[in-house]
C-alpha cells in the first residue's frame, strides 16, 4: 500500500509539472528565445570581438575556446562567422559594438519574458530600464567569456606563478585548467544559477536556484554530447537538408538547450515549496538532534555532578 501510495504521488507530481509546462508555454518562449538569439548571434559576436581586439587573446586561442564549447557539428559554422568578423574586425567602431551589443540584448529580453511567465510574475519595471537590464546581463555574459578565454591563454602562465610561491594551489589550478569538462560544466551552472537569480522580477536565494540549475546544467552538458555524436553516426541528415544543414542544426541545438533553459525554471517553480518543506524539515530535524544530543549532555552533566556530591558527602561522614 505504501509503495501504490508513493507511485501514486510520483505520477501526480509529474503530471501536474507537464501541466504546468503545458499552461506557462514553454515551448513558445522557448522558440522565441531561440529565434532572437540567432538573430543576435552576429551583433553578438561583433561586440565580443571588438572587446578581444583590447586582450592578448588571438584567433587561434577563440578557435580553441570554441572547439571546446560548441558542438562539433556546429563549429564550422560558427568558425566561418568568426574567421569573418576577424578580416572585419579592424573597420568595427566602438558605437558599431554598443549598437550590437543593443541588438543582442533583444534575445535576453526573450529569456526574461519567458522566466516571468514560468514563475507567474508581471514585469512592473520599466520597458526601458528591463532593455538596460538585458544589455547589461549580455555584457556580463560577453566578459565572462573573455575571462574564460584569457585563462585558456594565460592559465599556464598563471599556475607557474603561483606555483613558485604556493606549489600545492599551483597544482589545483593545473587540474582545474586541465579538466575541460569540469570547467564547461561549472560555467555552465553558475550561468545558469545567475540567470534564474536575476532575470525574472522576483526575490529569490541563490539556494532555492540551485535544484534547477543543476539539473539542466548536466542535461544541457549530455544533450550537447550527444547531439555530437547523432549526427557523427547518422548523416542521413545532412542529406535531408543539403547546404543548409549546419544552420537547421543551429536552430535545432539552441531551440532544445532554450527549452532546457525553461524547463530548469519550471523545475525550480513548481517544486519550490516542497524544496522549502524538505529544507524546514532537514533543519528540524538537525535542530532537534542537536536539542537531543545537548539534553543528554546535561542529564549526564547532572549525574556527574550528584555523583561528585554523593562522594564529598560520604568522603564528610567518614571524616566525622
């Protein structure tokens, strides 16, 4: 009976969040955010490499960079824009890069509408400062990724410095430059942990984000690998689509990794509540073993001590 019980509630936990899914169309914004961060890809990329122009990165460094973040079917894509922006890159003027950085804010606008919608909140800021927002959270996003790409350049030069002052950290910051997956894992669930903190118009912890962050940070990571790997198995498909192959797999890896981007929303959402009432009694519980362990330290405390006056007691009497 127990265990009916328990199937039970499974299956309407998961029926109600498919429902909620279903009523919070998640899967038009997440075809809308997808379509404006294809069309902000180029602004996008215009901005990041006009920022690049100031660092000691070069072209060879964001090739690696986007070898190791993108999926392997879409690199040529994406390595042809870059290729091309570089040839360009000189004739780009710093209002050029604010207009791009502008135009690539629209798909963060798409984000934030989406995020609102799942976690049932009205956006009361205004239209302007919520476009300022969106701008500035792709600017983040934008120096974040240079960041990533000077430790790339510089992360070898970095551990030998430390290394001769701290040999044990030197070491840990050779593993973690090293481990490759790790790094794209761990960028990607802080992103996405400060996506759902900031972006829609509600207080939230940093905590009560981390369910759903890390879920669709390991779903977005095995979803990626995999759709590497389909494609390299089945080519049927670039037989379907012929030239414009490399672009329907673009819009059909970010359109799965937006729905991803959502679905961690609604994870965080609807099981909000029973994250706050497993946290409450996990806390209860720990406040009442330590009440436990500390009421038992004063019962023995008062034995100990009736003990030692039973003793000075008799140690009187044997005295007298």
């Amino acid at each position: 009976m127990e265990r009916e019980k328990e199937k039970r509630s499974v299956v309407t936990l998961l029926l109600g969040f498919m429902k909620r899914v279903s009523g919070d169309h998640v899967g038009a914004y997440a075809t809308q955010a997808a379509y404006f961060l294809i069309l902000s890809f180029i602004p996008c990329i215009l901005f990041l490499t006009t920022l690049v122009r100031y660092t000691p990165l070069t072209y060879n460094v964001v090739r690696d960079a986007i070898v190791a973040f993108v999926p392997e079917n879409i690199q040529s894509f994406v390595l042809g824009i870059v290729v091309d922006v570089y040839k360009r890159s000189t004739t780009i003027m710093p209002l050029s890069a604010l207009v791009a950085l502008w135009s690539a804010g629209k798909g963060m606008q798409s984000v934030i509408n989406g995020l609102n919608t799942i976690y049932h909140v009205k956006e009361t800021r205004n239209w302007f400062m919520t476009r300022i927002y969106a701008v500035f959270y792709t600017m983040c996003l934008v120096i974040a990724l240079i960041i990533c790409l000077l430790l790339l350049v510089l992360g070898n030069r970095i551990q030998e410095t430390v290394s001769v002052y701290i040999p044990f950290l030197g070491r840990i910051i050779g593993r973690v430059i090293g481990a490759r997956t790790g790094l794209v894992f761990a960028v990607l669930f802080f992103v996405f942990l400060l996506l759902y903190k900031v972006l829609p118009n509600r207080p939230a912890t940093f905590k009560s984000q981390i369910p759903g962050a890390l879920i669709i940070a390991i779903a977005w990571s095995i979803f990626s690998y995999g759709f590497s790997f389909y494609f390299e198995i089945f080519p049927g498909f670039s037989n379907m689509y012929g030239s414009l192959t490399t672009i329907i797999m673009v819009m059909i890896w970010l359109y799965v990794c937006m729905n991803l981007l959502m679905y961690g929303a609604e994870i965080n959402a609807y099981f909000e509540k029973d994250f706050r009432h497993a946290h409450r009694s996990v806390i209860g519980r720990i406040s009442q073993e330590k009440e436990r362990i500390q009421a038992s330290r004063n019962i023995e405390l008062e034995n100990k001590i009736a003990v030692s006056e039973e003793k000075e007691d008799d140690s009187t009497k044997n005295h007298t």
